[in-house]
C-alpha cells in the first residue's frame, strides 16, 4: 500500500490547528466549542500519527503539552531586556506625586494604562515566527532559569500563535498563576500527607514552575495572564494597543486593563478593583499604573532600579479592628496544639470573623496579647484570619491578664512538650488523649485511607462518647445492635456502617499503611513501604538501615516509623487489624499471573498508553519481578514507551544503547 506522505503531513498540520485552536477556545476564551471526547479522539489521532511518523514531530505540537518526568536541571539564560522590579506605593497621595512627574516631564498629553497586579511568579517568553521557543523565570533580573518544558503544559499559554501579523521575533512578560480552586485542592492533599502546606498561590506556582518533573507541573493546572510585549517590530507605540493585538494572537489578556486619561480615572479604577478583585480565581494585590506610549516610556527612562514610567499601587491588606475575648488550645491527631483567638464578630474580605489564628507561642509573645485588647485582624493570603497586631492607645486600665500559652493538654491535663527546633507545643499523651483518639480514627476512616462509607467525624464522636471505640481496630468489633438506637441512628444508617467496615477489609495493604497515622508517612511513602516489605510484620521488624533504603524515606521518616511500632499500643491495634482480617501484606502472590519474567530489571516507563494506565504498568512490572525507575541511566534495562514519549529521553536512550519496548511488545513480553 503507497502511503501519501502528503496527505499525512496535511492532516497533522490540520489536527495541530484544531487542536491548538480548541485550547484557546477553553483555556482563554472560556468558550469551548467541542465535547471532551471530540478533543480527545482529535488528540489520540494525532498522538498515533506522530508515532508512526516521527519525521514530523514538532516541539510545540499540542500533544507534547502532557510534560515529561525527565529530571533535568535548568539552565540560566541572561535576559535580552532586564527584568527590573516595579516602584510599590501604597497611597493615592503617591499615585498623583507619579502622575504629576509623569505630566511635567514629559510637557504633553499622555495616557495612563491600568492593569490588575496578579501575585504569581513571572515569567518571560520569547516566540520566533510564531512558536515558543524559550520560557524564562525573572531570576535576578538579569538572568532567569530555563523553564520552558514546564511552561509548555500550561495550556493557557499557546505554543503556536494565531494569524499572521504578529512580529517575527519578540518577547511578552507576564505572571504565571495558580488558581485560588487548586491552591485549596493542592493543600488539602499536602495536609492529608503530613506535609508542610504552602502559604499562599505565589509561592505553590513559584515551586511548581521549578519542579524538575514536568509532568506534575502539568497535574497542578497552571494559568497565566501576560502584560507586556517588547521587541524591535511592535505593532503599536501603545502598550494597550499592542497588548489587544497580543489577544488576537492567542494570549491570555486580562480584560480589566484599561486606558485612563486623568486622576480620577485612576482612581476610580483603584477603588473598583480593590473590592472587585475579591472575585477573581486567581490571587491579586493591586494595580499597575504605565504610561501608555512607548515613545513616551523611552522618554522617561529607567532608574537603577526601576522604569519612571510604571509604579505598582498596592491594595492595602483588609483589615478591621475587634476585641479578644479569650483564647483557646485545639489538639490535633498527632498532638499538636494551636492556639484560637475567640473575638468579637467582625466582616472582613466579605465574611463574618469570629476566630483567628495565632498559631504559636512564639507568635503570643511577641504581640504582648492581653485578654480585652483591641487587636487587628487581617486575612492573611485572603484565606486564614489572623491577628497581626494590638492597638496599644487603646489598651485601657480595665484590660485583662497577659495571656500565656498553656502548659498543660487542655484535653487530658498531660504536661506539653516542644521538640528542639520545632515551633508547635505538642501533648505526649497519645494513649487517651481524646481529640488525639478521634484524630487518629477519622484519619483512618477517610476517604484516601480506608474509605468506610456511612462514617465521618461526627460518627466517630458519637461512637466514642458512647465507648463503643477507643482506637482504629475497635472498629471491626461493632454490630448493627451497637449503633442502631444511638443518637441519630437508625437501622439502616447502623447496617450502612457495618457494610462500610465489612468492606474495609479489602483495602489494599499500602492504604492500610497509610490508615495506621504514622508520622510523616504519607500516600507515596505508604506505597514505597508496602512495595518494598512483603508484611506488617516486615515492616514492624525493619531497622532504620532497611527504611532508608528505600526511595523517598529518610532518617526523620524512618525513626518515625521505629517509633510507631516501639509503642505496645499501636503493636496492639496491629495485631487486632490483622486477626480482623485487613489487607497487611502484598497481595501479588495472589495473582495466578505471577512471574519473575522480569526479575533483575530496571523499567522506565514513558509516554501515553492507550490498552492501560502508567499505574496499571507499574503494578504489570512489580508483578513480574522487575523495578520501576524514575530516570533513565547505564542501570536501565529497557524503556516501556508509550506514544510522545519526551525527545529529551529518547534522545538520552539512543546515546546510552537502551532498547525501546512499545505497549504490544512488553504484553507479549509477559504473555
């Protein structure tokens, strides 16, 4: 059969079109045109194309926006124009001091653009004949990182632009972003893991940009909006105008800039946005102000530091004044206390707050808080309330003691303990302190852990107020003639949460590892553990040489889990899971399709798979003997590719003499 290469070529150059298209449709316009299952049925053609002709594969074809799990450090670029900082004012009295400057240096009429100061990370992009061609990060101001891999899966951001009047060479700046709705998801998932949480959108983008796997940087869901284009060919000697030509080509443009051609213009733009940025998606923390011409901007020149003819006018940080009544100690389920501040009813950001953070000692005694001060509330990153401050003028005779953290559980009495190095107060008393208890049980029972269907916190409360449980494997002693009658149960809510533990059982063993609460054993470390020990008993008998040899688990990691299974209680709950029958060892052995076929040999797996998952892949490998690697290295035995495997690890896989596998030949492989 003659194949016309002709033909072929035309129908990629169309599915890249479409496809490229329907992004912009989706990501920038909000304005999807296609089903999900059109663009992807677009999406796996053109992935097959692309495999069975490699010749025409192109770096900014829209199936490489996937991203790649290659670690590969980032190279330093030098900007061709400096990234310089912006001057910050945080007063009108400033703003018109700006524009008076503005008008008499210049001696003629000139317009002000205003635009939203989106709080992300920058980011400099330079397009060559309307491709992507290099993406990178502000740095110092003078030299960035390379980041343009992780910059391509944000699929706001187009690859190719559209039309044909855009120059040939130029560079456009702007913020990339994460959205307030995956900032909130991203934390909850680092919160279920134990780890550190970000503070706020700009610091979890900043880290995500700077990943070395780009394939999580592609999960994160990514956004960005630009705001200044520079190059030798502009369309336009006005910002504005160049930056809604930039539209048309493809960029994510905020609608909110606007031209202003007096004070009052600007100040009425200020005083919008300051409330109206509230219902945004993604964070702010002002507005920038820039003359519009460039000619004029080239007139007014640059400071060491700064243009003289931008200044970003900060919002001031909501904040209200109330009075602290008292101050209370929450416990959590590994013990950790954290102070709540109980204050007189306030709005701020929209919502009525009652309580605040204060997170630490350290924090109390640096505000010299005193019960009846009037304290200032602010919302820090937006999200928490939090006490920033004491109005002293209004600290009067009549206020109250000076408070001090507790020294003992506000729960069970026990005397706190603060580890060296740490900030948090924790209560030792793991054995019957109840919120501790409790904790430990709705960690277990949550969806990511046990997943027991008809239970949640409030279940757990009233079934350890009744003394029906005092620990995770009490559980598996309930009946339905236990908990129908109780408050608010009846017999089929009592059947539902029997079926729900029933059904537990079957629980795979990682996800029982992660149920038990360890320390700093999260999701991933629960399934390197399970992987790497046969058993609970395994992993109960390892020392700390056999933990730290496995990937991911470090010292800290490591003792905390010798410490967990040092405790006779938890040795207790153990051995009560297991003769309830819980899933606590690997279950491979079950598998009738066990073999050592791949035993010895180091896997990586790369690229999208069509008959099944990476995961279902990984699991195929360890069943068969073999080891799942991240990275490609001398070690490597074979790599299992799948389609748009990165050209970075092909590229590295032909230099080293490593074979390729694709998804038919690794089945017959194991067949």
């Amino acid at each position: 059969m003659i194949i016309d290469m002709a033909s072929v070529k035309n129908r990629i150059d169309e599915l890249r079109d479409a496809l490229h298209q329907h992004n912009y449709n989706y990501y920038v316009l909000n304005q999807p045109e296609i089903s999900d299952k059109e663009f992807d049925d677009m999406m796996y053609e053109l992935q097959q194309l692309e495999k069975k002709h490699p010749e025409y594969i192109d770096e900014n074809s829209p199936t490489m926006r996937v991203g790649s799990d290659l670690n590969k450090n980032f190279t330093q670029v030098y900007h061709k124009y400096p990234m310089l900082s912006l001057g910050n004012t945080y007063s009108e009295a400033e703003v018109t001091e700006f524009y008076e400057r503005i008008k008499k240096t210049i001696n003629e009429d000139f317009e002000i653009c205003c635009e939203i100061k989106f709080d992300g990370t920058s980011i400099s992009l330079t397009y060559e004949n309307g491709s992507l061609v290099q993406a990178v990060t502000r740095g110092d101001g003078e030299k960035g990182d390379d980041v343009t891999n992780n910059v391509k899966t944000i699929k706001s951001i187009p690859l190719r632009l559209h039309g044909n009047n855009y120059p040939p060479l130029f560079e456009i700046r702007g913020e990339i972003l994460m959205p307030w709705k995956i900032f909130d998801a991203l934390n909850e998932e680092r919160e279920a893991r134990e780890e550190p949480l970000f503070a706020n959108p700009r610091n979890a983008a900043s880290g995500t940009l700077k990943l070395q796997n780009s394939s999580i940087v592609a999960s994160r869901k990514l956004d960005a909006y630009l705001y200044y284009l520079l190059g030798d060919n502009l369309p336009y000697d006005g910002h504005y105008e160049n930056l809604q030509a930039a539209a048309t080509w493809g960029f994510k443009i905020s609608d909110a800039t606007k031209k202003c051609t007096s004070l009052q213009e600007i100040f009425d733009y200020i005083n919008f946005w300051d409330i109206e940025r509230k219902n945004l998606p993604v964070a702010t923390d002002g507005v920038v102000l820039k003359v519009n011409s460039i000619a004029q901007q080239k007139q007014l020149g640059y400071t060491a530091k700064s243009p003289r003819w931008a200044i970003a006018y900060k919002f001031q940080a909501e904040r209200a004044t109330t009075r602290l009544n008292t101050v209370t100690y929450q416990v959590g389920r590994t013990g950790a206390v954290t102070p709540v501040a109980n204050l007189d009813p306030v709005q701020l950001s929209g919502t009525i707050v009652k309580r605040a953070s204060l997170h630490n000692a350290d924090i109390i005694e640096a505000l010299d808080l005193h019960i009846g001060d009037m304290v200032y509330v602010e919302k820090g990153g937006e999200i928490i309330p939090k006490i920033t401050g004491v109005d002293m003028e209004a600290r009067g005779f009549m206020h109250g003691e000076k408070v001090k953290f507790i020294t003992n559980c506000p729960e069970c009495g026990t005397r706190l303990i603060r580890f060296e190095g740490e900030a948090a107060f924790y209560c030792p008393n793991e054995a019957t302190c109840p919120p501790q208890i409790k904790g430990r049980i709705e960690h277990f029972i949550s969806r990511k852990a046990m997943n027991i269907d008809g239970m949640g916190p409030e279940t757990v409360d009233l079934l350890y107020r009744n003394k029906l449980i005092n620990n995770a494997s009490d559980l598996y002693n309930l009946t339905v003639d236990d908990i129908n009658g109780l408050d608010r149960m009846g017999l089929k809510s009592a059947k539902k949460i029997i079926e729900g533990i029933e059904a537990s059982k079957k629980t795979p063993f990682e996800r029982v590892i992660f149920a038990l609460g360890i320390r700093f054993v999260g999701e991933t470390v629960a399934k390197r553990l399970a992987k790497s020990f046969k058993s609970i008993e395994d992993l109960e008998q390892a020392n700390l040489e056999n933990l730290i040899n496995v990937d991911e688990i470090g010292s800290k990691i490591a003792q905390s889990i010798i410490e967990f299974f040092s405790v006779k209680a938890n040795q207790n709950i153990v051995e009560n899971l297991k003769n309830a029958g819980l899933n606590l060892e690997q279950s491979f052995d079950e598998s009738p399709n066990k073999t050592n076929k791949l035993e010895g040999k180091s896997i990586v797996i790369s690229g999208v798979f069509k008959h099944h998952s990476r995961d279902e892949y990984k699991n195929l490998i360890e069943l068969n003997g073999g080891k799942n690697v991240g990275s490609i290295s001398s070690k490597t035995s074979f790599i299992l590719a799948g389609d748009n495997m990165g050209p970075s690890k092909l590229e590295k896989a032909q230099k080293l003499g490593i074979s390729l596998l694709n998804e038919e030949e690794f089945l017959e492989l194991l067949s």
